[in-house]
C-alpha cells in the first residue's frame, strides 16, 4: 500500500505555496507593525498640529 502513496509524497514536497503564502504573512505583518510604530510615535506630534491649525482657524473666526 505504501508504494502507491509514494509517487505522490514526491509532488508535496515541491509545493511550495504554503511557505510562500506564510511567507507574505511575514512581510506583511512587518510592515503593519512599522506603520503602527510610526503612528504610535508620532501621533502626539500630529494631534498638536491639529489643534494648532483648529485654534488657529477658531481665533480668526
């Protein structure tokens, strides 16, 4: 019974779109962490500029 299975034991090991799909799993969770960081640390700097254009506008009435 094994010998029939064996042919097809030969046509797993060559797919390789698991690994590449895990792959851009990868690379696609690096980049979400690099954006949150970005908008983690410069958030701060951004809601300020916000305010200061809304007090800005608000003063000129």
């Amino acid at each position: 019974m094994w010998y029939r299975l064996a042919p097809g034991l030969g046509a797993v090991r060559k797919c390789r779109g698991g690994a590449t799909a895990i792959e851009y799993a990868l690379i696609a969770a690096g980049i979400a962490m690099a954006v949150v960081t970005t908008v983690f640390l410069l958030g701060g700097d951004v809601l300020g500029l916000y305010q200061n254009v809304e007090s800005g506008l608000s003063s000129n009435g």
